[in-house]
C-alpha cells in the first residue's frame, strides 16, 4: 500500500526532489537552499522517507520499498508527465539514482552528495580526521553526550559554527527516525539491482560531491559510477567527511548553483 512522504517545500517553479540519508530527515539537506538564492524558478521539495523525520515508518525496512515509497510521492505530487531534477545524500543517493532508473528521460539533472554506492563490507573508507581552525573550539562540556560522540564522529572541525550546523541541519533527524526501523533497515539497506544496471547512460546535467576524510561512504567508489554518467561533475574535497556540504559549504553552494545552471 502507497503512502505518501511528509516533505517541506520551497519556491516554484520546475521541480527538484531532495532525499536525505540515515537516521536524520529533510533538514540536512536544507543548507543546499542557499544555491537557489538568486536562481528563481524552482519548487524544491524536502522528503522525509520511512521511519524518518515525520513520515511513519509506513512500509517494509529494504532499500526497494524505500525507493517505492519514493516514487509513490513523485507520482502523487508532480503526476506521471512533469520534469524533475533529483538530489540525494548518503543512503538517499542509491535512491536518487534510483529515480534516474525508473524515470529516465523525466530527470533533468541528478546531484549526489556524499552517495553510498558499496555495501558496507566492499566499501573503500576515507580517513577520518579532524583539523586545527583558526575559529575558536566549542565548548561540549554540558552538552548531551550521544550527541556530542555524533558530532565529533563526523565534523572535521569541532567549532562553534560546526555545532551550531550540526544541531542545526543533523540534531532534528536523529532524534526523530523510528529505531527499530533502521535497524531493519540496515539489514537491506542495498537496493536489489544497481540503478545502473538498468540503463546504459544518463545524459543530463549531474554532479558529484564527496569528501576526502569520508570514512562512512567514502569517496572511491563513487568514481566508479561516473561511466554511466557522461556529464557528471566528481569533486572529493579536502577537510570535508560525510557531512560534506556542512563542512565545505561555500564550495558545495558553487558546485549545486553551476549544476543548477546547467538545467536552466
């Protein structure tokens, strides 16, 4: 049975659908908006998927009934004719990708920021590391602790401004996904059959955009992909681990507007 996703919307315009990854919702993507500030024309839709955020965990713990969930809301929302562009990060990449398989010649263009694209037991790992900043340390002294050890895991810089972005853009999903659904999750968290095993070449707009100290998903075998994506960017950024656009915003925010432009 079809449901669909709780989503928060922006602008008008020609459609773009954002699909966020693990355990957090559509407000990790939102720092992405700063991109559209002076490109008007687009309707940008934040989903929150199974188990995350304010959608219920409304169908079957496997990346398949995820991407199904996914295209049940597209259909619902833009109907079976409308162009839309597509981004994903994280697990939410395999999805996107996805949605490049199932709808093909109606995806405009398609960003990945840092996408998982091996299993966890093939994946190549980056490094995780932290860097000295000329901004001043936070202070986590009387913060939560399961959020402090979250935040360390992930920021390369522990700085004021990367907690604030952190509690931010990460804080609110993590403290609202359905547990026991990740965890089943995890347990089918690969999609069946690649998206790219579907089609031969997409041929539209595309970027890519990892990072160097990445030791969730890391940044190797997302250069794999890019034989099936004739026209896509690949960019690993330095000083930058899975929360890439977090911690290379300014770089990120260029990237997505020249990607924009591109399917102007």
């Amino acid at each position: 049975m079809s449901f669909e996703l709780h989503r928060v919307e922006h602008g008008t315009g020609k459609p773009a659908i954002f699909i966020h990854g693990f355990t957090v919702d559509h407000h990790l993507l939102l720092p992405l908006e700063s991109a559209f500030a002076d490109r008007h024309g687009w309707r940008r839709i934040y989903l929150d998927l199974p188990g995350h955020g304010r959608t219920p965990a409304g169908c079957p713990a496997t990346a398949d009934a995820v991407a199904d969930a996914v295209s049940d809301t597209i259909a619902e929302v833009l109907g079976d004719d409308v162009p839309f562009a597509v981004c994903g990060n994280s697990f939410g990449g395999q999805i996107a990708r996805e949605m490049v398989a199932r709808y093909r010649d109606r995806v405009l263009g398609l960003a990945l920021i840092a996408p998982l694209v091996q299993p966890r037991s093939r994946r190549r790992r980056g490094v995780r590391r932290t860097f000295p900043s000329d901004a001043p340390a936070v202070d986590l002294t009387n913060e939560d602790r399961e959020r402090v050890a979250e935040f360390t895991d992930t920021a390369v810089e522990h700085t004021a401004v990367a907690w604030a972005n952190f509690t931010r853009y990460v804080a609110p999903g993590l403290s609202a996904h359905d547990r026991g659904f990740a965890t089943r999750l995890l347990e089918k968290f690969d999609l069946a059959v690649a998206p790219e095993d579907r089609f031969t070449t997409f041929d539209r707009p595309g970027l890519m955009v990892t990072g160097r100290q990445d030791d969730g998903v890391g940044y190797e075998d997302q250069f794999d992909l890019l034989s099936s994506y004739p026209r896509m960017t690949y960019v690993a950024l330095d000083r930058a681990g899975h929360n890439v656009h977090l911690d290379q915003p300014e770089i990120t925010r260029a990237l997505v507007g020249e990607w924009l432009d591109k399917m102007a």
